[in-house]
C-alpha cells in the first residue's frame, strides 16, 4: 500500500483534479488513495461525477528528481480530472 493520501490539488465550480499517491501500476485502481480519492469527488459533487481525464503526474523536474534520487519516496504520482454532472 501507499503511504500518502489523496488530495484535491484544483478546484472549479464544476469539478477539479484529484491526486494520490502509487507505487507501481496495480496501485492504480486497487490502493487506499484512490478510495480516498473518490470519496473527495463524491464529497465535492454527491453521487454524480464523470472522470475526464486520469494519469501519471510529473512529481517535479527531471534535473531535480535526478539530483534528489535515492532521497524521495519511490511513490508516484496519479491524478484524476472530473467534473460534477
């Protein structure tokens, strides 16, 4: 499982985008962040929201994550785009 939890990184009126942390590809539909995520749409728009887009999520800068390697979590990042029907 994955240590972080979800978190709503960008809001509209209408929807935002969701985040939560994984570790490798079958984290993506099964972990603990992707529950929490789903509960953060749900709290924002109730029972009914459609996912736009969803995919890996840069963490920083290349040159940065290289220089930081070995010293940041190996999570990656995962990022929901939805909008409230």
């Amino acid at each position: 499982g994955c240590a972080g939890s979800a978190g709503l990184i960008s809001e509209t009126p209408s929807g935002g985008v969701v985040t939560y942390p994984i570790t490798n590809e079958s984290d993506i539909l099964s972990s603990s962040g992707r529950k929490e995520a789903m509960t953060l749409m749900k709290k924002k728009c109730g029972n009914s929201s459609r996912i736009l887009h969803e995919g890996e999520i840069a963490r920083i800068r290349g040159d940065i994550d290289r220089t930081w390697q070995g010293q940041l979590s190996g999570e990656r990042l995962w990022g929901v785009e939805f909008r409230c029907n």
